[in-house]
C-alpha cells in the first residue's frame, strides 16, 4: 500500500490508464481542429469527436445528436440554465431549484434574479431529499425550468429524479439534472428520468479535466438554448469554439469503461463504503451519518464526528486525502451549506468528513483509514474539554454559558 491514500474521489478522480492511453495520439498524431473540413487531420479528428459523442449518448441513453460538449460540468449548468432563461424569456420568468445544489447551480440561478428571474430554492429534509410534491406545488404558469441534481456532491444522496421528471412532463415544464456525480456511478437515463438538460463532466469518472458535456433534448419536446459563446458555431450552435479533442476521446473512453464495469464497481464500492462505516461507528460513539442512509450512491460516506473538527482531523491525518464539507467551500471557514440545509447543527457541520471512495481503493487503504482515523477522533476527543463534561454526565444544553 502507498502513502499518500486518495480518498476524495468526488472532487475529482485519477484518469484511467486506459483512457490515458486513448487520447494520447491526438495530442501528437490525429491533432486535427475538428471543423477542419479539407483535409484528413480534420476528418480523423472528427471521427474521434463523434466516436466520443456517441460513447457519452449511450451511457445516459440519448441520442448522439443531443450531446453538446462544454469545458465542464460547472460550464453545462450555466448553460443550461442561462441558455434556458434566455431563450424562454417570453414564456416566462420562474425557475425552480433546491438548496443542496452544487454552486455552480446556485450561484448561477442568483446571478439570473438579479436579472429580473425568480427562483424558488426548495428545502431538502433531514436526511438531504427533496421532496416531489414540492416541485408540483412550487410550479406556476409563469415556471420554465426545474433544476435538481441527481447525486449530490457532498453528501452522495440520490435524489427522486424520476418522479420529478413526471412531474415536469406533465405541467409542461423543462427539467435540467445536474448529474455530474452520479454519471458512471449510477444508472442513468433521460428518457425514463424525463430529464431535458442533463450536465456530466469526464472528471469525476475517470477522465482527464476541462471536458464536460450537456445533453439537451432534441424531441418531446425539443430544447432551445442561447448561447453563452458567440463564435464559430459549433455544437449546432450552442456552445462554439473549437472542441477540446484529446479530452472528447478520453470522457468517450471514460464513459465506456463505467458502463462495463459499472455493477460490479458500485457493489465493492458499497462493500468497502460499509466496511469503513461499520469500523468507524462501531469503535467511536457519537459518530452521525448524514445522508440518507440507503438512497446514496456507493462510494460516499459522510460522517459528523461530534467534538472534533473536521479540519483538525485532517490536520492530524495528512497522508490520507478527505474533505471536510465541500472542496469547493473548504477555502472559507463557513461549514457546509449542504449539511445546514440538513438541520444537523452548526457543531455537527464543522465535525464532518466526506470519505470518497473510488474505483483505484482498496480494501488495505479502507483498513488503514479506519485506524488512523480512530486514534486521530480519539486524541482530538481527549483535547476537548467539551468531550470531558459529556463523559462526566453533563448535559450540554443545560449548561448556562457565559457571553463574555
Ligand atoms: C464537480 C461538480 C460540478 C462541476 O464540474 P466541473 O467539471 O469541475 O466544472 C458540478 N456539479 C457537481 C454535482 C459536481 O460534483
């Protein structure tokens, strides 16, 4: 077993050998710019765009044409939903959402109201799950477009796609997923989700940064969008700029691998996921999942630590790569929007880690967590003076703290 251990597989994963090794000869061989139409550089790196294209379609069962690449997933859900807001303008003006989203989702539906958009943020409950009967009731005449994740990146909770997308379908109402983390990991499919934009990155599946994709709808109904790029017009005009093509030849590659071996992966991932649950909550009392215990996927493992702060016990546990909250709010000291929207408390916020099991884990790796992360619990606990009173018998919320 080799030290450093990656176990933060849901703010990115290692390439795949195999996808490495695809994509290598379109850096130095089949270089061609894709739209190159007068020569074969340009043919061969455009068989490899729609041999690419194709590989994506079929994992979330669309049809290649439907498939328009982007720099990300970050990059697809503003697509997505400013090409939407955009286009629909005349139709209308409400948006709905929920509060767990990644931000590139939240952030871009904020910058929407302060052009004149509204934007229901709907509450998830204890558990991270939203429910669909209050997609229905949020919907007005004046809604163009719900927008719900599939997994959540944080906490891995699944969440009821499928009936919202009946839902949406049947008010007449366009349904974007956010389907990022669960793409490769989980079966997908937009005809039975009744998903009309779906946004996914190469990323977090095994391939290379900086290629992601957003499937948008051709027929039932089909989808318009404005662009955010004015340019050359590619991806029939949606997204122009020339196509990222080493990177479209490894999320292909990427796509395939997860389909072959995605049952088998998502049952070593949950064996391992449970055997690290199991080792850490049976020797540590006071050890809280967050998250929906059965609806998440596979390989994530959210744990509040109570009287320990996340970020001091990944002081302590240097060699092993975790996050505590999101990776993309851990620059700031705020605990994590997602585990607040869950009502655990602020105290449990700060307390929690998120173990992101991949495919390149073992299940020497998962037992070397387990200890370490044991002493590392035990020796922060017996720091805490807080820790010391719960073990004597006080009750905290009795206690009268005082202000100064
Ligand atoms: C990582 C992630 C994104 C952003 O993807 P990029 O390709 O890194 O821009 C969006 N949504 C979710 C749920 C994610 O996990």
């Amino acid at each position: 077993m080799n030290l450093p251990i990656y176990m933060d597989n849901h703010s990115t994963t290692r390439v795949d050998p195999g996808v490495v090794e695809e994509m290598i000869p379109y850096f130095t061989v089949h270089f061609g710019n894709a739209a190159s139409r007068n020569h074969s550089f340009g043919w061969d790196a455009d068989k490899a765009v729609e041999v690419g294209r194709e590989r994506l379609a079929k994992i979330i069962h669309a049809d290649p044409k439907e498939i328009i690449f982007t720099s990300g997933a970050t990059e697809s859900n503003n697509l997505a939903l400013k090409g939407v807001a955009e286009m629909y303008a005349e139709k209308g003006d409400h948006i709905i959402t929920q509060v767990t989203e990644h931000r590139s989702v939240l952030d871009t539906a904020k910058r929407l109201e302060k052009s004149g958009i509204r934007v229901t943020y709907l509450p998830v409950d204890r558990e991270g799950l939203v429910d669909p009967e209050e997609v229905r009731k949020a919907i007005t005449d004046r809604t163009i477009l719900i927008s719900i994740m599939l997994v959540n990146n944080e906490i891995g909770v699944i969440q009821p796609v499928e009936e919202i997308g009946k839902i949406a379908k049947e008010r007449g109402v366009l349904f974007h997923c956010d389907a990022t983390q669960g793409v490769g990991k989980v079966k997908v499919d937009v005809q039975a989700m009744g998903i009309d934009l779906l946004s996914f990155t190469a990323h977090k599946l095994y391939g290379p940064k900086g290629i992601g994709a957003l499937y948008v709808r051709r027929k039932n109904p089909r989808v318009r969008l404005a662009p955010m790029m004015d340019g050359g017009g590619h991806e029939r005009g949606m997204r122009s700029g020339t196509l990222n093509v080493p990177g479209i030849v490894g999320f292909g590659k990427a796509c395939e691998i997860a389909m072959e071996v995605m049952d088998e992966e998502a049952a070593r991932l949950l064996r391992l996921r449970e055997r690290l649950r199991s080792g850490l909550m049976g020797a540590l009392e006071e050890v809280y999942l967050n998250g929906h215990p059965a609806k998440r996927m596979p390989g994530n493992l959210n744990l509040s630590f109570a009287y320990v702060e996340g970020e001091s016990m990944l002081m302590g546990l240097r060699e092993v790569a975790l996050s505590s909250g999101s990776a993309c709010t851990s620059a700031t000291l705020e605990p994590s929007y997602v585990l607040q929207a869950l009502g655990i408390g602020i105290e449990l916020a700060h307390s929690s880690v998120r173990f992101g099991l991949g495919r390149f884990n073992t299940e020497k790796e998962v037992d070397y967590v387990i200890g370490r992360v044991i002493e590392t619990v035990n020796r922060l606990r017996e720091m805490s003076p807080l820790y010391e009173m719960v073990k004597a018998g006080v009750d905290l919320k009795q206690v009268k703290w005082r202000k100064d």
